[in-house]
C-alpha cells in the first residue's frame, strides 16, 4: 500500500489551492505538468533525459572496477517506452506537489540549496519506511538511497530553475530516475546506492559550485557579453 504514496503531494497540494482558489486553482496546478514552452533553451532536454543514465552507467563501472560481481548488462530497449509510460504517472502526481506547489514558497524563503535538502529530506524519510522496514534493507543501504534522495532534489531545483521553473522538466526528470534504476542489471540484487548516492551527491555539488547554492540557476563562471 505504501507504494501509493504517490499521490499523497499531488492530493495535498490540490486540498491546499483549493482553499485558496477554488476549482480553477485545481486546474491550474495541473496545466503545470504540461508547461513544455518553460523548457528553454532545449539544451535542458539533454540532462533531463541523459543525467540518470549517465549516473547509473558509471556506478555500474565503479562496481565493475572495484570487483563487484555483476551480471552482463542486458538493456531491454523495446522496453523502455513502458517504463517510461508507466512511472511517468507518479512522476506527475509527485512533482505536481513538490515542485508546482511546494517549491517556489521554500526557495524564496531559504534559498534553492536549502530549499532542495530540506524537501529531499522529507521526500526521503517518506520512503523510509518501504525501503528499510518492508524491504528489509540494511543501515547501510538505507542511507545511501537517502543521501541519493536529497541530492536528486537538489538536481531536480536545478533543473526546474533553469527551464524557466518548469515542473515538466521535473516530471521527466524523475520519470527518467525511475527507468534508469530499474534497468540496472539485476537492480533488486546487485544495485548499490550507496555508490550511486556518492555520484549524485558529487553531482549536486558541481552544480552547487557553478551554479551558486541561492538559485542553482546563474552560471558562476559564464562569460558576460561585451
């Protein structure tokens, strides 16, 4: 049953605009999800779809270099449009409520950085109890997918910052998590977030460095025109 939370940002966040501004509050949290004419330039696309994958192949190769048994990676590509399409539901229900709902009041009062650890914090204790109680994971398991969690969200403030506070760019992004872990080789066995959390939480730091820890959106060392 956990595996419906899903929904809950999605419900809370319509409760809330509700109370605010009735039905078409509703509708316009909603349009939200569908805001592709945020996403520009395009460029954005390439991390959006390419970041996950590109962590989860090199956690792979840090494995394979470190001697981790693994299994021949088999990518079932016919099947990628079905993951796609199937996590890309609670992908919208999720982001609809973090990003379309949460995430602008929390930046502008503490700032992207913070905004993003204090909700990735929160998305991660949330999942605490299916990873750690109901899939018997151990300690240590447990808190590397939560150190993975909060460096995703800070990704994710990175990414919604930059496209013009799109929550779509959110939503594929976190579609795009979702596919890239269950396409690991054999991920119920062999996946390891403790070295995928060190690759992202190294990820979110360079993109905290270039982009400044306040917006995670204005490129510290671009050159200023003439």
């Amino acid at each position: 049953m956990s595996a419906f939370m899903f929904v809950c940002p999605l419900i809370a966040a319509s409760i809330l605009v509700y109370k605010e501004k009735k039905f078409d509050g509703i509708k316009q949290l909603l349009k939200k999800a569908l805001d592709y004419r945020r996403i520009k330039p395009k460029i954005w696309y390439l991390p959006i779809f390419l970041l996950m994958p590109a962590v989860m192949l090199l956690s792979y190769g840090v494995m394979r270099l470190i001697g981790r048994p693994l299994p021949e990676p088999q990518i079932p590509f016919l099947a990628i449009p079905l993951f796609f399409i199937l996590f890309l539901i609670p992908a919208v229900c999720e982001e609809a409520g973090w990003m379309g709902y949460a995430a602008d009041p929390m930046q502008y009062r503490w700032g992207a950085l913070r905004a993003g650890i204090i909700m990735g914090s929160v998305w991660g204790l949330w999942h605490l109890v299916g990873w750690y109680y109901q899939t018997h994971h151990t300690l240590t398991w447990t808190t590397g997918q939560f150190i993975s969690t909060v460096a995703l969200r800070v990704i994710i403030f990175w990414l919604y910052n930059n496209t013009g506070r799109s929550v779509l760019a959110a939503i594929l992004f976190h579609d795009m998590m979702n596919v890239s872990e269950f396409l690991f080789p054999d991920y119920g066995s062999h996946y390891d977030p403790v070295i995928t959390g060190t690759i992202t939480a190294i990820v979110a730091t360079i993109v905290t460095l270039l982009w400044g820890p306040k917006t995670l959106a204005t490129l510290r060392y671009a050159r200023s025109g003439a």
